[in-house]
C-alpha cells in the first residue's frame, strides 16, 4: 500500500495557478513594454517550466511512497 504525499499534491497544484498569474499579469504589462514579443516569451517559457515542475510534483505527490 502507498500513502499518498498530500503536501506534494497542494503545492503542486497552488504552483500551477500561480503559474497562470504570472502569465495573465505579465500579459496586462505587456502593453506597455517596448518589445512585446520578447517579454510574453520570456514569460510564457517561465510559466511554462513552472508548470511542468508542478505537474511532475502532482504526478509524485500521488503516487507516494511505501509504508
């Protein structure tokens, strides 16, 4: 039997929407930067790799460990 590590679970997902902040606040001060391109790509690949650590942390945190 595996006990699941709850904490994992929790952050991993407070991870992703913090995650998904980021993006939407760095969107609304995209507007008034001089090269938006390169901000919302620099934010999008930041967001994107928090993301994936906190999938994998999710996918951890529900398999758990022995007991």
């Amino acid at each position: 039997m595996r006990k699941k590590n709850w904490r994992l679970v929790v952050f991993g997902f407070f991870l992703t929407a913090f995650a998904f902040g980021f993006y939407l606040f760095m969107l609304s001060i995209a507007q008034n930067s001089t090269d938006p391109v390169a901000l919302m790509q620099t934010a999008g690949g930041a967001a994107g790799v928090v993301i994936g650590i906190s999938f994998v942390m999710v996918i951890i945190g529900l398999i758990g460990k022995k007991v």
